[in-house]
C-alpha cells in the first residue's frame, strides 16, 4: 500500500533528477558555463592524463541520462511506489543524481580538489544501490531494464571516471610518482580498474550492464593513449587488454551460472 513515505521518495527522486539535468546542461557549456574539459584549467580534457578517455567516451552520459529519466518517470507510476526494492533504492540514486550534480559544480567552480571526494562518494553510493538491485531483483523485464540496467550503466561508468579524476587532481598538484615512470602508475590505475569490473561480475553473478560501460571507458583510454595525446603504448595495450578482461569475465560468469540453474 502506498504511503505519505513512498510520496516523498517518489518526488524526491524526480526533483534530483531534475536538479541533475540542470547540472548537466551547465556542465555542457549551454548555459554559458565552461564545458568540462575546459574547466579547471583543462585538468580533465581528453589529453590531460595518460588515463583520460578520448573524448568520444563522453557520449555515454547521454544514455545513462535517459536510463535515469525514465527511472524517475517510472518509480512515479502507481505499481511501483510501494515496491519495497524502490524503497529500498530510491533515497540511493536520489543521492546520486544530487552528487553528479554537485561534481559538476566543483569543476565550474575550478574546485579540483573538492571533485574528487565527490565523485569517490558517488561511487560508494552507487555500489550500495547497485547492491541494493540485486538484494531484491526485479520483478518484471521492464523494471530490470529501466532500474539495473541504468544502474548498473551508471556504476561502470563512475569506476572509469573515478580514476581518471584521481589522476587528474595528482597530475595538476604536480606529483611526480615518487620517481616512478607515469606509464606504471597508468598501468597500476587500468588494472586497479580493470579488478574493480571483475569484483562486480562476481558479486552481480555476470549483470553486463557494468561490464559494458567499464569496458567502454577504458576502450576510450585505449584509442586515446594510441591514436592521440599524451601517447602511450603500454597504457594503451594494458588501457584494451583490461576492456577485454571485464567483458570476458563477466560473460564466462554470466553463461555458468545460466548452465548450473536446474532444467
């Protein structure tokens, strides 16, 4: 039965939604605001860092976006207001709507430092809802689709992002890598990626929305180290082998666990 409690969850995880796209258009530069690769003094353009995905990895926000548009327009209908799995995980992507909005922010405001303790909780916040998910799956195809699925998109996607802020924020305050070449710090970054995309084939029993967008990303860093600037070759081939590894890993575990369900 729905509640005074599941009204206010619904509305309040469309007004983050809204607050988002908000965030987005002025992170585009459509509102007069500096576009992301250009703001904070280039620190996150495509050519910054040795893990800096080219830029036509971007384009992704467009469909984790509409995933989580149409999230908001669905948890509002009347047979999913009082679904204990939206109860569950609504105040979750609420919080996450409302700190990919912060992010971009921080980044309009030249704040670099303040960016990476906001996305690093957004990536807790999106493991939590993404646990969540499989705590109390989905009742119907279409539910998967809209809620895991955009999710599970929305996870892998702030892994990559993650660690390409990071480095980011460490190449602008100059560090040197304690003497290291950076090309092993890029390569140690990509495997710690590439690590964090197996864990979540494990733990999710093979969900490939994740695996998809990880693995984009970190095909993007690979075309951007090999075919544009700052090249790298090592990063690159580790940057490819990593994409690879996620996508196969979270097939294998996908196909076995759908041959060990009883006839």
């Amino acid at each position: 039965m729905r509640e005074t409690k599941d009204i206010v969850r619904q509305i309040t995880v469309a007004a983050s939604a809204v607050f988002a796209l908000i965030g987005a258009f002025v992170g585009s530069g459509a509102a007069g605001g500096t576009p992301i690769q250009n703001a904070a003094g280039g620190a996150l353009a495509a050519d910054a860092t040795l893990i800096a995905p080219a830029t036509p990895a971007f384009s992704v926000w467009s469909v984790i976006y509409l995933g989580l548009i149409i999230y908001a327009v669905w948890q509002l209908l009347p047979g999913q207001s009082s679904a204990e799995r939206h109860r569950r995980l609504g105040y979750w992507i609420a919080a996450s709507l409302v700190l990919n909005a912060f992010w971009i922010l921080s980044i309009q405001f030249d704040l670099l430092p303040l960016s990476v303790p906001i996305i690093v909780v957004l990536l807790a916040v999106l493991v939590q809802a993404f646990l969540q998910a499989i705590a109390y799956p989905p009742t119907s195809v279409a539910d998967g689709i809209i809620t895991d699925a955009t999710i599970g998109l929305y996870l892998g996607w702030v892994c990559v992002a993650t660690a390409a802020n990071v480095t980011a924020l460490l190449v602008a305050s100059g560090f040197t890598g304690w003497g290291l070449p950076p090309e092993l710090w890029s390569v140690v970054v990509v495997g710690v990626a590439a690590a964090v995309g197996v864990v979540l084939a494990v733990v999710s029993r093979g969900r490939i929305s994740p695996a998809l967008t990880l693995a984009w990303g970190l095909t993007w860093v690979a075309v951007g180290r090999l075919a544009g600037e700052p090249a790298s070759l090592a990063t690159g081939i580790a940057a490819a082998a990593a994409a690879a590894l996620v996508l196969i890993v979270t097939i294998v575990i996908r196909l076995t666990r759908r041959k060990a369900l009883p006839a």
